[in-house]
C-alpha cells in the first residue's frame, strides 16, 4: 500500500488528467488512487459517494483518520511532491490566495462537467487504490 491514496472523479477529464500528471511526476512512490465511483472500494476508507461531492480526498494510509477535502487536499498533494513545498508555502503565505483558491476551487469542482467535459467511463489509474472491485467501473 502507497503512504497515500487521492480519492478522485473518475468521470471528470479534469480530474482524471491531473491524476495522470501525478502518476507521472510520482511514479506510484506515495500515491495510489481510487475513483469515487467505486463505492466499495470508497467504503475500505469509510468513504461514502456523498462525502466525494465536496471535492477530491487524500488520505494518509498509516493514519487513515487524517485526510484532507478539496483544495486542502490539492495543497497538501503538492507539498508532498518533490519541491512542491516551495511552491504550497508561498502560495499560502500570499495575502488573500488561500481565501481565493479556496473559491476557485469550489466554482470548479461545482462545473467541472460543463467547463472540462465528462468521460464515457471511468479513468483506469495505474496505482490503483482497490484490487478487484475496480474493475467493474474501467472499460477495457
């Protein structure tokens, strides 16, 4: 198991370009993934559909109690990456950019099907969070 697991829109192409990109940059070293229409595989974490509505959730795995929603959970993703720190402490030591993220992430999160479009089917990861229960949601 990764050290953590991104909780994501497995329909969204917005959502589901931006885990291709983290597989990309992370190679699977600390993040699997798990689409939040795999209602079993949300329930392993205590997870339900509903909760997901709120936006992405990332999930410490040694202490699956701590996780983070939303544009939280954008940050903390970009802090744990190479570098990324650098780039998470400036933007929240800027005046106003939490407050503004915070919104902008909301706007898109609420639109993300008319403003990115929404996949036939579920985006298959290559980290997967679940063994078996996915594969009913990915086309082959």
């Amino acid at each position: 198991m990764k050290l953590y697991t991104v909780i994501y829109d497995g329909h969204c192409n917005l959502c589901s370009n931006l885990v291709q990109v983290l597989e990309q940059i992370d190679k699977g070293d600390r993040f699997q993934y798990l689409p939040m229409q795999d209602e079993i595989g949300l329930a392993q974490f205590n997870v339900t559909a509903q909760d997901c509505e709120m936006g992405m959730i990332l999930i410490d795995n040694a202490k699956p109690d701590r996780r983070w929603q939303g544009s939280d959970a954008a940050e903390e993703i970009g802090r744990l990456l190479p570098t990324g720190n650098v780039f998470v402490t400036a933007y929240r030591n800027l005046p106003g950019m939490k407050w503004v993220g915070d919104r902008v992430y909301a706007q898109v999160r609420d639109n993300r099907y008319a403003l990115f479009g929404r996949r036939s089917s579920t985006y298959q990861t290559a980290y997967p969070a679940c063994d078996t229960s996915c594969d009913q949601y990915f086309s082959k």
